[in-house]
C-alpha cells in the first residue's frame, strides 16, 4: 500500500507511460514481498506464531486466485482503473484501521473447500493492488476465532505463496510488451525491486518485533492518516488518465 504509490510516481518521472508505470509499481511491490515474506515470517516463526496448517490449507486457492489475476484481469485492465481501484481498496483499509474495526470472532475456520476459496479470493485481490494479502487474511482469520497475534503472523508467512506467484504471472504477462523501460522483467521492474527488497529484507524483522511491543492504537491511526494521503495521490493518478 505504501510503496506502489512511489514506485508510480518514480517511474513516471522516468517517463514511463502512465498506464504502464501503474501496473509496474503494483507487479514490483508484489515482487519484493517474495523476499519480505522470508524475512518476516522467520521472525513470526520464532515466536511460535505462525498457524502453518492454515498456510497449508489456503496456499492451493491463493495459486489459483493470483493465476486468475496476474495473467488474465491485470494486463486486460487499463492502468488508470487499477489506479482507481487501489485508492479505493486503500481508503477503505485506511478507514478500518483509523476506526480500529475488528470483525467479530463468529465461528470456526471452514473445511478444506472453504479454505480453497477462501484462498482463491485472498490471492486475486493481492493481485490486482500488489499487496500481500493481509488486508483479507488477517480479518477472515480473526472471524474464524484465529487469535489476532496467530493471524497476524500466519499472513506474514501466506504472503510467500501470495507474491510468488503473482511475481510470476506478472512476468510472463509483460514479457510481450515494447515500451518496457530497461531491465525490466514483464512488468516487474528489477532495479527497483533489487533496492527495496534489500532494505525490506534488513527492516522487516524489526518491524516483526515491533509488532508485539509498540502501542497499536495510535500508530494505527498515524499509518492510516498516511493512507489517505497516498489513496488521493493514486485517485489521482486514476481521474487524470482516465
């Protein structure tokens, strides 16, 4: 949610058509959450928090779902409605947090069909924003009685799964294009994700720790204000190519 706002406007100013730099920025920011998974989930692990027979039961449907998205709905949609799409989908997240909503723990994880789709609906709408999947995972968790330090850190270890193979739809989805700018794979732009991936990989682990030490209400409401401001810039950047 944060780095596909930058990584657009990066792009832009290197004169990366606008359509494409969008679609850039959302396939490089699922591409480092392969490394960033590794790193924070190590972290998670060590806790002992990490549900892996939820990972295991979600994985096949998120394959699907990412699949689905990645090389099918991603290179059909123009740029500027993805644009639009991700300011919505991070207003809306903004606004949950900043209220702090949390749904109800309700009732118990579904069986293994339910998990499937469940999958499926996490990694396609992972792949059509380029984020990791927890904006979906960790409430559908927490609705499922999963404890919410549990969730949080099995959605750590689901990003894997959830950007592996987005990273590679997106790849063999762009790989046709002309107008890529250079060293780009499809529409993952390596030097970008070769920068950001290093420094997430040395980061990640301390905002892991952090998670379990810092007060979360007000550096909920502090990310989420920040939210906001990068939803408006892609709405932006939606309504002024549309």
């Amino acid at each position: 949610m944060v780095m596909v706002p930058f990584i657009t406007a990066i792009l832009t100013a290197e004169n990366v058509d606008n359509e494409l730099a969008v679609k850039m920025a959302i396939a490089t920011s699922m591409a480092t959450i392969v490394f960033t998974s590794v790193s924070s989930v190590r972290a998670h692990h060590k806790r002992s928090a990490v549900r892996w027979d939820v990972v295991k039961a979600l994985s096949p449907g998120i394959v699907v779902g990412a699949a689905i998205a990645s090389l099918g709905v991603f290179s059909a949609l123009k740029g500027s409605y993805l644009a639009l799409f991700f300011a919505l989908f991070v207003g809306f997240s903004a606004t949950q947090m900043f209220l702090d909503k949390k749904p109800a723990a309700s009732r118990q994880l579904p069986g293994p069909a339910g998990l499937v789709g469940a999958g499926s609906v996490i990694g396609f709408m992972s792949g059509l924003v380029g984020a990791g999947g927890g904006f979906i995972s960790v409430p559908f968790m927490s609705w499922c009685n999963v404890a919410i330090h549990n969730a949080v850190a099995t959605s750590a270890a689901l990003g894997f799964p959830i950007a592996i193979s987005n990273a590679v739809g997106y790849a063999i989805s762009g790989v046709h294009l002309g107008n890529l700018p250079p060293y780009s794979l499809g529409y993952i732009w390596l030097p970008g994700l070769l920068v950001i991936a290093t420094c997430s990989v040395i980061t990640a682990p301390l905002g892991a720790a952090a998670a379990h030490k810092l007060p979360v209400k007000p550096l909920k409401k502090i990310f989420a204000s920040i939210l906001y401001l990068l939803a408006a810039y892609m709405l932006y950047r939606g309504l002024f190519n549309l």
